[in-house]
C-alpha cells in the first residue's frame, strides 16, 4: 500500500492526496503546534489553589496514560487539591480500573466515579449489540464509532454538574492533539480543526450524514437505539451551552507540550501505571474495551488505524522517526483477539462472521476510497 514518503498515513486515508515526491498533503500543508505554554497554566491554577470549598480542581481520571501524567502533574508538581473523577459507562477495562485505583492510593487523593445506573448500562450495550448485527448486514464505514462506542455522551456534561454540586470551580482534562482521529469522520467527508473541534457547519452536516446511515439501516428502528442517537446530537450541538456556568475548563496539554516518552517516563515510575496486556505493546486507549475491536475493523478494511495518524503527527513534531512510527505499526497492528473475542462474545458475533462481513465489503469499500 503506498505510503506518505515523509510521514506514513496511506493512500486510503480520507482526503489524502501526494505531490511528485509522494509526500502528502497532510505534511506539506503542516503547521507545528502550538502551546500556550506553562505560565499560561500557573495562571489559571494560581486563581483556584486554595480557593475550592474543599477541592480546588477536578481531574478527569480515565485509567490511560494522559490523565495519569495529568493527575500527577497537577498534585505533585503544581500543588492543588485535586479530587480525581471518573466516568464509566460500563467500557472501562479492568487494566484502566486497576491503575485507577494504584493511582489514586499512591497519591493519596480523593476519587469518585461517576456511574450510569445498571439499566442504562445494560440498555446501553443492548442497543450496541443491536446495532452490531444491524451494521454485519449493511456495514459502513462511516458509523463504526457510534456503533461500538455508544456510551452515554452525558457523562462529561454529569462531570460538570458534579463539580457545580461540590462547589469545586475548575475541571483539568488530558486530551491532546496527537490523538485527534480526523479520519473517523474524514470517511464522511468533514474534518475537525487541529483540536478536534467541528464547525457549527461541518457539525450539522455530520449529524445529516449519520442521520441517513442510521434511516438506511432497518436494524437502527429501535426507540431506545433512536432516543441514544437524539442524546448524542442534542449534546453534540448544545453541551456547551446547558453547561453549568462558574466552572473553568483546562485542557492541560493545551499549556504543557505533549512528549509521549515524558509520559510513559513519568507515569511508570511515580505511580506504577501498567499497558494493556502481555499481547501488545500499546500504550494508547488501554482503558476502553471497544477500541481493540474497532482497530481490527479499521485494519481489516482501509489497512490503518488509529495509530497510523497519531504516529505521523509525532513525525511531524520531531518525536519519532518515520522508520520507528512504521516498525510501531507493525506491532499495534497486530489484532489483540483476547480483548476481541470477549466483546464479540457480548455482541453474540463470532469472529468468523465478522470476518466473512469485512471481507464482503473491503473490496467494495477500497474501490471507491483508493485514487
């Protein structure tokens, strides 16, 4: 499969297109990131630290490696009284809750989580089952996310409600623009901005195109499937706006420059954070159960993942060498049919038709996104 020369994003990745030298245009129309740097962050903390009813800040903890460091950071470099939050709505893996629970012990801290109750959650995996098998009859590439990970898109706005309880007046949250998945909605045509924001524009024309994959689908005919859909374009549109008001929000990595090796350095060896399991190397998404199935999906079909992206951004930055992000791949391309096969077993799906499905439609699907 042809490959950027520069970077190594492939020739099915969405809007993808290579100049003379086979470079791509990801990479020549690159511009480095930017930080608002450290100062910016003290600033910010400084205004809150000692200030909290009883907690200066809330961080959102999810058990995977960005909200480690973050949670670290933000006790024991930076000094404020954090209370670590969770929420699950019933994907976290047991890895994620086991280095949860380290964390939170050797720091010392609070920790609450923040949880659907048991019928949501069970309704909740009902309606991706459902969909699951719906999607086997008529896959589309464009609705593997809001298949799988059907999680309650709730559950950030219920942290900001929690923190306007609690009277705690600042949020710190760990994404970073590494690991913003362009090409999960690329395949539809829109792309986000480099921090993985959409346009007012490009988010009604997302909600159009999912609305007719989902009308397309006879499988998707399901009050509870149809009232999830509603939930999520509802919050998709507006949480900013039913938001509480008084809270401040920080993404961390917006301030301090993302380094994976810092990271992985730190988190290792400050709070005995532990990967997935002995069957990968990954570090990245070890706390979300659904990922390992939708990786596969992804490979299987296009040839990439998730990983082909955040490694050409790494590229770009100078982290890694092109060499090493494609001796990576090799490895995170491997499928981890342990973690595979059990949620295929909670989809009542068998490998074999998944696989007899995937096969079906690659063909169909690679002629219309190769040039």
């Amino acid at each position: 499969m042809k490959r950027c020369t520069r970077c190594i994003l492939p020739g099915t990745f969405p809007g993808i297109e290579f100049d003379e030298n086979g470079v791509c245009n990801y990479c020549l129309n690159y511009e480095p990131m930017k930080v608002l740097g450290e100062r910016e962050l003290e600033r910010v903390l400084s205004k809150y630290r000692d200030k909290g009813d009883k907690y200066d800040c809330l961080v959102q903890l999810s058990g995977g490696r960005d909200s480690a460091l973050v949670l670290h950071q933000i006790v024991k470099k930076y000094k404020m009284n954090a209370l670590a939050v969770t929420c699950d709505f019933g994907a976290i893996t047991p890895e994620g809750i086991r280095n949860i629970k380290r964390m939170v012990d050797i720091l010392g801290i609070d920790h609450v989580w923040i949880r659907q109750d048991r019928e949501k959650i069970r309704q909740s995996k009902e309606n991706t089952k459902t969909k699951f098998h719906g999607w086997l009859k008529k896959p589309a590439i464009n609705t593997i996310v809001p298949v799988l990970n059907s999680g309650d898109k709730t559950l950030e706005l219920q942290m900001y409600n929690y923190a306007k309880k609690n009277k705690i007046p600042l949020i710190i949250v760990g994404s970073n623009s590494f690991e913003q998945e362009h090409f999960k909605t690329g395949f539809l045509g829109v792309f986000p901005d480099d921090r993985g924001e959409y346009s007012t524009y490009d988010k009604v024309r997302i909600s159009l195109k999912f609305l007719m994959c989902f009308l397309g689908n006879s499988y998707n005919y399901r009050l509870s499937i149809f009232k999830e859909y509603i939930v999520a374009a509802t919050v998709f549109f507006f949480e900013s706006v039913v938001r509480p008001k008084g809270i401040e929000y920080v993404v961390f990595y917006d301030c301090i420059p993302w380094n994976e090796k810092e990271v992985l350095s730190t988190i290792y060896t400050q709070l005995d954070w532990k990967g997935a399991s002995d069957d990968t190397t990954v570090t990245w998404r070890i706390d979300d159960a659904a990922y390992p199935l939708m990786n596969y999906i992804y490979y299987k079909l296009v040839g990439f993942t998730e990983h082909d992206e955040m490694y050409s951004r790494m590229i770009r930055e100078g982290q890694i060498t092109r060499e090493e992000a494609l001796e990576r791949c090799m490895q995170d391309h491997k499928p981890r049919l342990a973690p595979i096969m059990e949620f295929l077993k909670e989809l009542n799906v068998t490998k074999e038709q998944l696989d007899t499905a995937l096969e079906n439609y690659r063909e169909k699907l690679q002629d219309h996104i190769v040039k």
